[in-house]
C-alpha cells in the first residue's frame, strides 16, 4: 500500500494532466476497495443484524478488513499523517492555478470526489482543514468568476464533509469570511439552482448546535479540561472549552449562529424554524 500511495503522490503532484488522472484513479480504486466490505472464510458475505456502523460511520465488516486497518496505521504514523487528504489539498491548489478548461474542471471534480471519501472513510484526515491554508482553497474554489457550478456544488459538498464534528473547522470556516463567501453565491441571481439547493442544505447544517462541553477532536486528553465560556455573539460568540495544550475550541448555539448568518441572510429565522419543525438531522434540542 505504501508504494501505491507514493507512486499516486508523485502523479498527482504533476503538472501534466495525464499523470495526475492516473494518480488519481490510484487513490480512487484504493478507496473503493477500502470501502467494500471485507468478508473473511469464516464471515458471511451478507450483513448480519451485529454489523453496526463504527463510531467513524464505518460498517464493521470495513473495518475488520487488513487493507482498511493498514491504511489507518499509515494514516495515524508520523511520515504518512493525514498524507492522502493532505496531497489531495496540494493537488487543488495546484490546479486552481492552471488555466481554466473542462480537462481542469474534470480533474478538480476527481479531486473533490475523492477528498471527501477520504474524509468520510478517515475521519482524523478532517483536521487538515483546521488550518486556513486549506480551508482557504476550498473556500477560492466557491469564488463564482472562477468556479462553474458543477465545482460549487462539490465544494459545498466537500465543506460538510471537512467540517462534521470538527469544531475548529468550523470556527477557521468562519474567520475566513465563509459564511460571507456561502451567502453571497446563494443570492447571486446566476447562481446554478443545484448550487443553491446544496447551500441551503449547507446552512441547515451549518445551524445545528454544537455540544457546550465537546472533546476536542484534536486531542485525546481534552476531555480532561473541558470548560464552557460564553460571551455575546458580538464579541465573536465565544463558547469554547479547552484542550489539553490550553488552546480554547469555540462552540456555539444555534442562535449565536443565527445572528451571525443574519449578517449575510434576511430569512435566517424561517430557516431555524424549519430545522426545528422538519427535524433533518434527528431531534437537537435547538
């Protein structure tokens, strides 16, 4: 496996388009079979009512599989750390900066496609777009001068991927003026109504409250020092509990993001409503 993921690298880190579709046809078949479940002599093909979703969202029968384990063990290790989501990102940012046609389209699609299997079959590899240089890339990809709407649509996709259950994601989403760049292409009259459908699922996701006393998914030992500081929605809303390095991980209500997205949206209220009424993501106590 360590020789796939390092010939895909050294593809996808290319400037010759060819190169970087194989390489990303590499990592796409590697995260098909990752994703297949594993059967063994002794385990049946067919699911059985003890199969059960990891914590991860990964069924059981996956994460019995040794490919799927080493590829977790490469993924945790000091030299390969979050190496596939982290070369993915590098393969955007490269391709942003390459002239604009549907081969780059294609590939940015690949990309994006696969960035989020990795997110999803790798939860940890979200952390990545805890810092602004990665969050920031996602967010150029939204830019509508620059981005038709098949590539809106995918970063929109991408983002919910890149930021459940990370909190800190969400809090670099928002210093980067995320929410600014979201709103902004939703009200824009030619925006693709695909577009705006996949952002107005975005906001409703966007607005479920995050836990007051959450362990910080950055450090195993933050459940240790959790605390809760508050502070108006002015004031940058702060409702953070602390990790084990003393960094705080800001939380927020519903309604502290409320008023945040009323910055941006005039109807944020009759979207809060519908997200207590409809209930999309079970019932959340907003």
């Amino acid at each position: 496996m360590e020789f796939l993921l390092s010939s895909a690298f050294d593809q996808i880190s290319s400037y010759d388009p060819a190169a970087v579709r194989r390489g990303l046809r590499h990592i796409e078949g590697l995260l098909a079979h990752l994703c297949r479940p594993y059967t063994s002599a002794s385990t049946s093909p067919l699911p059985s009512k003890s199969d059960r979703p990891s914590p991860g969202g990964i069924d059981t029968r996956v994460a019995d599989d040794p490919a799927y384990r080493e590829f977790l063990r490469l993924q945790e290790g000091f030299e390969w750390n979050r190496a596939v989501a982290l070369r993915l990102v590098a393969c955007l940012e490269r391709l942003l900066g390459q002239e604009s046609n549907d081969l780059t389209t294609l590939l940015i699609l690949s990309t994006l496609d696969l960035l989020q299997g990795v997110l999803l079959v790798h939860p940890p590899s979200r952390r990545v777009f805890a810092r602004e240089v990665n969050m920031t890339i996602l967010l150029d990809l939204l830019e509508p001068q620059s981005s038709p709407a098949a590539i809106q649509g995918a970063t929109v996709n991408t983002l919910v991927c890149a930021l459940v259950e990370e909190w800190p994601n969400v809090r670099t989403f928002e210093a980067l003026d995320g929410l600014e760049s979201i709103c902004t292409l939703f009200k824009r009259k030619d925006t693709d109504k695909e577009v705006k459908l996949r952002i107005l699922e975005f906001l409703f996701f966007y607005l479920i409250p995050e836990p007051q006393a959450t362990q910080s998914s950055s450090s195993p030992m933050s459940h240790h020092h959790a605390k809760t500081k508050h502070a108006s929605p002015g004031d940058g809303g702060w409702s953070g509990s602390s990790n084990a390095s003393g960094n705080e991980h800001v939380v927020r209500t519903t309604q502290e993001k409320q008023h945040m997205l009323g910055k941006y949206l005039s109807n944020v209220e009759s979207l809060v409503n519908e997200l207590r009424q409809s209930q999309p993501f079970g019932n959340l106590m907003i």
